[in-house]
C-alpha cells in the first residue's frame, strides 16, 4: 500500500516549492537587471552616436556654407566685369558695378543686393547664384518690387532685374524671363544673356 504523507513531508514539499520559486524569481531580477543594465547601456551609447552624427552634420553644415560663400563669390567675380557689355548689348550702358550693395530700413527690414548696376537714368539689381532656383527668383522679384523704399534715391531712375548663375535650369530661365528679367548664363568659357532678341525688360 502507498505510504501516506506525513504533515512534516507536506511541509518540505512546500518549503522546497517556496525555495524553488524564490530561485526563480532571483533568477528572473537578476536576468531583468541585466537586460536593463544592457538596454541603458545601449542608449547611452546610441545618444552617444547621435550627438556625435549630430555634430559632424553641423560641421559639415558649415563647411558647405563656407564653400557655397566662396563659390557665390567666385561667381560674382565672374558676372560683374560681364556686366558692362552684357547690358550695354540692350542698349543700357554701365557706369558703375558694385558688390554686395546692403542698405536696412526701421523694422529690422533689411536687403542685400549681389550686383548693383548704375548708369545715369537706370539700375540693374543682379541676383547671382551657382545654381539658380525658382524660390532664388521669386525672392529676386519681391527685392525689386521694395528696392526703391531702400534706396529713394534712385526713384526717378528705371530699375531693372537680372539674375546670373552657372547652372540655370531651363524651366527656371523660362520663368525668370517671362517675369521680365535678364538671363545671365555660362556658355562656353563666357556669359551671355539668355533672352531673346524681341525681349522687353519689365521696368519697376
């Protein structure tokens, strides 16, 4: 016949399932612990990395901002002895091409102008770019329209807008000109101007 179980092998069984149990439960912290102590140690090392990423892309942000100055200066080297013929080709003579023309206005209103060009009875602001886009255009329109607020002393004279630019996509100078601005474009080892011969330069 079966022993019967006595109260006290009751009792070991329990203890023993007690003491197993808390075993586990031990075993399981302790695996938890490490997980976690593995999962902070990974974000410390991924934020790591990311302020690292974060940096060397700031770094080279300003180095593509040095090299995008140096280059649009390089082209304003280019276009500005250009200027003479290219305007005096329709019939508008120079006088005089200055550089980064600035001039502010209360409000913390403010314009730059690349290339400003000047003879006795007109102006061409010149926006001179590498690479020409439609915003570059867009934001050479709305500088035309104040650039008299800035300068007042020019409101008697015709003011012309013209932009130059390396690279000028075809939908971009096709744009640029209907809105009545001179085309300045590389071809070859010159500039010349993009606009056909029956063009009208818009006056503001």
């Amino acid at each position: 016949m079966p022993q019967t179980a006595t109260f006290d092998d009751v009792w070991g069984m329990f203890q023993e399932m007690v003491r197993e149990d808390r075993e586990r439960r031990t075993e399981l912290d302790r695996r938890f612990q490490e997980t976690d102590r593995q999962l902070h140690a990974m974000r410390e090392e991924t934020d790591r990395l990311m302020r690292e990423v974060s940096k060397q892309m700031k770094e080279t942000d300003r180095k593509l901002d040095r090299l995008g100055d140096r280059l649009g200066e390089f082209v304003e080297g280019l276009v500005a002895p250009a200027c003479k013929t290219l305007f005096a080709q329709w019939g508008i003579p120079v006088h005089q091409v200055s550089r980064r023309v600035e001039a502010d206005l209360p409000g913390g209103r403010h314009i730059e102008i690349d290339l400003f060009v000047v003879n006795t009875d007109a102006v061409s602001l010149v926006e001179v770019k590498s690479k020409l886009t439609l915003d570059d255009v867009r934001e050479h329109l709305a500088r035309l329209s104040v650039f008299k607020e800035f300068f007042p002393r020019y409101a008697d004279c015709r003011t012309y807008g013209a932009v130059a630019a390396m690279v000028i996509a075809e939908n971009v100078s096709r744009f640029a000109i209907s809105q009545g601005l001179f085309v300045i474009e590389q071809a070859g080892d010159t500039l010349r101007m993009a606009n056909e011969a029956d063009f009208k330069p818009r006056a503001w």
